[in-house]
C-alpha cells in the first residue's frame, strides 16, 4: 500500500482561459508551482467566436495538485476553465 502511493502518475491541471489573463495566470503558475517553466505547456488559438483563448497544461505531483488547484481555483475560476486529469476528485 506505501509504494502505491509513491508509485502515483502526474496528474495534469487544464486551464483554459483569454489571452488577456495570462500574464496574470503565469505569474501566479510561478508562485504555486514548483517549477512551472518545466512543467506547463502554452497554446494559443481563435475559438469559433473570433476571441483569441490560451490553453495551459501542467503536469503536477501529487503533493502539488491539492494546493495548485485550491489556489487556482480560488483566483481564477471565473475568468477561467479549469480541469484535471486523470479524472479523480480533488
């Protein structure tokens, strides 16, 4: 039961927002994640509205993703979207 849960794969944190937040969203990814220049990815796109939308993905430990979310959560679940992966409950 102990090395099951060391053995426990990347959960990835999906935040789906505007281009206007990111800089405010990167700062923030800085200050919670232990290192989120290795561990976030960017993309950038035009949704069928015509709004250009940024969609980052962090790969997180563990011990990372209860805190990461809870303060993601708190600063940007409305100008945002937020998910996770695999799918369990945090």
């Amino acid at each position: 039961m102990y090395m099951s849960s060391l053995s426990r794969l990347p959960v990835r944190i999906e935040i789906l927002s505007s281009a206007e937040n990111v800089s405010l969203l990167e700062n923030d990814l800085r200050n919670i994640l232990t290192d989120s220049s290795d561990s976030c990815e960017y993309d950038a796109f035009v949704d069928k509205d015509g709004t250009t939308k940024i969609k980052i993905e962090c790969t997180v430990d563990d011990d990372e993703k209860q805190n990461a979310w809870i303060q993601l959560q708190l600063k940007h679940s409305i100008d945002c979207s937020l998910s996770v992966e695999p799918g369990e409950s945090l």
